[in-house]
C-alpha cells in the first residue's frame, strides 16, 4: 500500500509526453473545445488541475471519488441538500459557528430540520433517530473549539441501523491523522483552507466517498449551486498536499510539547487536548487518532487579564482561521463563535475566557519561550 505522501505526489496526474512537466499544470481556462479526450466542456462542470486535487485527496481518504469547492461552508451548504421535505440533520452542540450559522440561521429558516445534540454521547444520538426521520449526521471529530472526539465507528453503526448517512468533517485531523472512512464514515469532509492547503493563502472546501449513487448526486448538486474551487486555488492546494504529512508531524510534536508546558502552568486553568484527554474521551482519541493533532484550546485563571496575555504574544498573532504553517490564536466568543448566542456559548462550555491556539511548524522552543514570557506579565 502506498503512503500518504507518495499518494500526494502521485495520485492521477502523470508527466504527459507532450511537454513532460513533473508539476501538474494550472488549467485556468473557462471553457474546452468539444470532441476533446476527456470530455471537458466547462470549469464549472469540471476543470483538469481540480479533478487532481480531487482525485488526491479521494486518494488519501482511502475513498474513491472527490469533489473540490469554493469552501468549506460551501460543501456544508450543498451537502445539506441532500435532505429532502420531512427528514432531519444532526449537528453538535460543539460545532463550528459556521456550521451552527449556515444550518440554524439559512437552511433552518428555509425549512431544513434539525436537531443539536452531543454526540459524543451515543445514548442521545440514538434516543434522537428514534424520535426524528434524519438523514444526516454531520459530526465534527475532534470539534471545534472544545476538541471533544465523537467514536466515528460507534456512529457508523448507529447510522447503518436507522439508515442514516455519516458525515464527518476530518478538517482538524486530516488523513493523516485520522481515517474516517475506514471507520464508516459515508462522506469526509474538509476546509481546505486550513492543514490540507497549509500555507494561509487559499480558501476552499472539499469532500470525498466511496459511495457512487451518493456521488453522482453531490457532483449534480456542486455543478447546479456552482460551489466550486478555482483552478488556480486548486493548483495551490495541490501545492501544499505535497507537505502535509510533513508539516502535521512537525505541527503535532509541536502541539504535544506547547500542550505539556500550558498544562503545568500555575495560571493557566485548563487546556483541552487530545493528548490530554484521559477516561471515555481518552479511549476514543487512541482508538481512532494516529496522534492527537496540534490544535488547542486553553483557558486562562478567572483572575488574570487575557487582553493583556494576547497583546503580549510575538509568535501567535490574534487571528481567525488555523492549520497554516504559522502559529495562531483565536478568542472564538469575539470571533470564529460571535454568531452562536452567548447563552448557547456558555451551554456548551464556550466560556468568553477560552482561548483556541493554533501550533504551527516553528521551533518549538521558540513557541514555549513566547508564551511563558507572555504568562509572566499577567
């Protein structure tokens, strides 16, 4: 069997005897000549540099078939068509904001129905198919940003049972931490703007499945909506693949020693990592994570004053998005999380204290010296 990075160098596109180029090229035409060998008639329907990328990523899931778009919301909005008059989605209460807005504050205003519950709790989960027709589970694993890891196995047989398609959104973990598909996942998908892409400069979406009447129908539904990635964003995308398995192990040593030192830290007051994680949750992150990630939360002591702890950061700049190469922090109840409602925020546990960091590819010495420094004048 091949390796993750062998599989993203060389997955579908082969050097062609024309011109021989070892990158594969960046197609930025609109539209094909008809009559030609692969049947290409117009980018949005389908575009050689995208199909790659496609192709790839399928490749890395261990799935056969993939589509790239515009982003990550993108495959969360067309994926959501899939559910037809009566039928139901189930998200986690631990969801991305955007996940929670498109669902809640769009689709659920134009009708879709659905129901936020736990599901890392599989008690609920299987207490909610039986009271709604559902189609969806749309599980997020590890989530963000309280990273809680829901058993993907253990809801692929639940979903089996009340015939129920799964949906996992692998963004923070990607192939190379987790397999979802192996585990009985239906669909994986990603935000490729974060670790996939890796390099903070393109904004896209992508999902993959093995199952060919489901993807008949998201290719439909992709090409009528028009979600599409670009070309040239595809091109990028391709680009930093090349690197991922490299940069998520340089990303989770990292994030292993930068969760160690905050863990031991007298003002920091909690830290949420897998790696950290012990009982139930422990059990899943080893069941079916490879390593546990370089994404984060922490919360610092009630009593010390987290403006003053970020203007102090150098090497985690305040900003939106993760999974660059970059080290970056977030406070998600001012920003990724403004949209949910405060009172739904403090609910779930997503206090305004929460911090979500972001390790990225640097030294890591160098990260562990910033935020110790940045601790000392709190």
């Amino acid at each position: 069997m091949k390796g993750f990075t062998t599989k993203a160098l060389h997955t579908y596109y082969k050097p062609n005897g024309e011109d021989g180029a070892i990158i594969p090229p960046l197609h930025l035409t609109t539209t094909f000549k008809f009559g030609n060998k692969s049947a290409y008639d117009y980018s949005r329907s389908g575009n050689p540099t995208r199909k790659i990328l496609e192709k790839t990523i399928a490749a890395l899931d261990g799935n056969k078939y993939g589509l790239a778009f515009s982003s990550g919301s993108t495959v969360l909005a067309t994926v959501t068509h899939l559910v037809e008059g009566g039928e139901a989605i189930l998200f986690s209460t631990d969801a991305y904001s955007g996940t929670y807005r498109y669902i809640v504050n769009v689709a659920g205003k134009q009708g879709l129905r659905y129901r936020s519950i736990d599901l890392t709790d599989l008690h609920i989960v299987e207490k909610t198919l039986k009271e709604i027709k559902t189609k969806l589970i749309w599980v997020e694993t590890p989530t963000n940003p309280l990273l809680k890891v829901a058993d993907i196995k253990r809801l692929s047989i639940l979903a089996d049972k009340y015939r129920v398609l799964l949906v996992v959104d692998n963004t923070f973990a990607t192939p190379i931490v987790q397999q979802p598909a192996e585990l009985g996942a239906d669909i994986v998908v990603y935000s490729t703007t974060k670790y996939m892409n890796g390099h903070s400069d393109s904004i896209g979406g992508a999902l993959t499945t093995s199952n060919n009447d489901l993807f008949i129908r998201l290719k439909f539904l992709q090409n009528a909506i028009g979600a599409i990635m670009s070309p040239f964003d595809s091109w990028l995308t391709l680009r930093g693949l090349r690197t991922l398995e490299l940069r998520m192990n340089r990303h989770v040593e990292n994030a292993v020693k930068v969760a160690a030192f905050l863990d031991k830290h007298p003002k920091i007051k909690k830290v949420y990592y897998p790696g950290l994680f012990t009982g139930e949750q422990g059990r899943i992150v080893r069941s079916q994570m490879k390593a546990p990630g370089a994404m984060m939360s922490i919360e610092i002591k009630d009593k010390y004053d987290v403006q003053k702890f970020l203007k102090k950061l150098e090497f985690f700049p305040l900003a939106k998005s993760l999974g660059g190469v970059e080290s970056l922090i977030d406070h998600p109840a001012s920003m990724t999380h403004a949209s949910i409602p405060k009172a739904e925020r403090e609910k779930i546990g997503l206090s305004d204290g929460l911090l979500r960091v972001s390790v990225g590819i640097e030294n890591s010495a160098d990260l562990i010296a910033d935020l110790k420094q940045a601790l000392s004048v709190l």
